[in-house]
C-alpha cells in the first residue's frame, strides 16, 4: 500500500511539474488586407497578460493555390494586454493572385 502510494505523490508532482513549464497560451486575433502590393493588418492580444513577442506569416499564392513565397513580420515589442500591434509587409510577386495567414507565433 505505502509504494502505491509513494508511486501516485511521484506521478502527480512529475505531472505538476511538467505544467507548470509548458508554454503559456494567448488568444489572439489576426486581420488583414492585401490590396496587390502590401498586406496591412493588426494581431488583437485578446488576453489579460502581456505578449512579448509576435510573429505572422503569409504566403502568396497564384492561380493554382501554389505558394510562390512567403513573407512576414514581427516584433520584439510584443502586444500589451488586450493591446494590437499593426504590421506592413511588402507582397508583391509574378503570378500573385490571394495571400494567406499561415500562422501567427505567440510568446
């Protein structure tokens, strides 16, 4: 009984442990317009904490929905709380017909 016991305290501070050093989630919002030469959007902090960095990627695609390249933008200023930070990236490409948000990075 006492090593079932000892077996489930190592297992639940292993467990505590191991969340307390996973990455800290944000809820973000991400608009954006491409008018054929630049992509102008804002990334929405839509939490109460303060995000230090942020990241989004595009890609520019042509006719067929094949990637031509991708761009992006950061900023190691982050997003105050429930704050935005506005971007500009050039997207200019032979061929380019649509963008597409590939990802925003948070952290």
């Amino acid at each position: 009984m006492k090593k079932t016991i000892y077996r489930v305290l190592v297992i639940l501070i292993f467990a505590a442990n191991s969340c307390e050093n996973a990455p800290k989630q944000f809820h973000t919002e991400t608009r954006s317009n491409w008018n054929g030469r630049t992509i102008n959007g804002k990334v929405k902090n839509m939490t109460n904490d303060r995000i230090s960095f942020v990241q989004v990627d595009f890609d520019i695609l042509n006719d067929n929905n094949h990637v031509i390249k991708t761009v992006s933008a950061s900023s190691d200023n982050g997003i105050e709380a429930n704050g935005e930070w506005e971007f500009k990236i050039e997207a200019v490409a032979a061929g380019t017909r649509i963008t597409r948000l590939t990802r925003t990075v948070t952290r």
